[in-house]
C-alpha cells in the first residue's frame, strides 16, 4: 500500500464533502416537500374550523345532553359526595327511602382507580321511580346503573318497591 500524498488526502475529503452535500441535498429535499404538503394540509384544515360557526343556542343544546362529570377522589370523600348528591336526587323524586348502604369492589378500573357501588331500597311511586332514573344523569359522580329493579303490589299497581344498584370510582392510590 502507498503512502497517500496531501494532494491525495485533499482530493478524498473534497469528495466525502461533496458526497455528504448530495445525500443532504437528496434527503434535505424530499423533506422540505414532505414538510410544505404537511403545512398546506394544516392550513387547509385550520381554514375549515374557522369557517364553521355555531350559535350559543347549539352549543348550549348539545351540552344539556352531556352528562356531569367530576373526577374522582379518594375512596371516603368519593363515598361522601356520591351518597350526596344521590340522596339529594332520591329526596327531589320525592322517594322514600332505607338507608343506603356502600359496597367497595376489588375490581380495578386502569391503573389506580376501584369500582364503588351503593344499594338503594325505597318505596314510591310508579312515576316517581322514572323521575329518578331520568334525572340519575345529572349526577357528577354517577359512572353506572348497575340494577334497577322494581317491583309493584298487585292491590296498589302504582306504588313500586324500588331495588338499585348505582357506582362510582374511586382513587385508591
């Protein structure tokens, strides 16, 4: 093998220079343009929600359907704010009711969050039953009816012994 001269050397780092120069250029050059249709397409969409408007009277429609929603706490506050607003809803029906009694599940909800339920016996009626399961959604805690069972007197078809089941989650960690 020769020696390499510094005319040689020169020339192999004027090359790899250049070899580098075109490789970025290449690449460098398909990106920009990637990056400009990318741009373009973000304009586009950006142009398209500010041509959407919408009156207050939509936006306040659509988000009277959407249910409440609070996140959780830890499990004796969650317990108390849920029971809460529960028996607060039970009195507004104008249900009678025993008292409730909570139920802790080992069943785990993603990481650190557990499943709460709360059994609800009561008495009322027929109507009253159906006010409280439309107005179940207005509770902020509420993540589920589990059972909602109910049971009317064949002499009274009116009155209904009422048997549910509603949860909750709760942080555990």
């Amino acid at each position: 093998m020769q020696k390499l001269t510094q005319r040689d050397i020169r020339i192999l780092k004027i090359g790899g220079i250049c070899a580098a120069g075109i490789l970025i250029f290449f690449f460098g050059s398909s990106w920009l343009e990637h990056w400009s249709d990318v741009r373009a397409k973000i304009s586009l969409k950006q142009a398209q929600l500010k041509s959407i408007n919408v009156s207050e009277s939509k936006v306040g429609g659509v988000m009277s359907i959407v249910p409440a929603f609070e996140m959780p706490d830890r499990e004796e506050a969650q317990k108390n704010l849920f029971r809460g607003k529960l028996v607060d809803q039970l009195k507004k029906a104008g249900v009678k009711y025993e008292p409730l009694k909570v139920v802790t599940s080992k069943k785990t909800f993603y990481k650190s969050f557990k499943l709460m339920t709360i059994q609800c016996k009561a008495k009322c009626n027929f109507t009253q039953a159906l006010d409280l399961l439309a107005g179940l959604n207005e509770n902020p805690y509420l993540v589920g009816v589990e059972s909602f069972k109910m049971t009317c007197d064949k002499n009274k078809p009116q009155e209904v012994e009422l048997d549910m089941m509603v949860s909750t989650v709760y942080r555990s960690g």
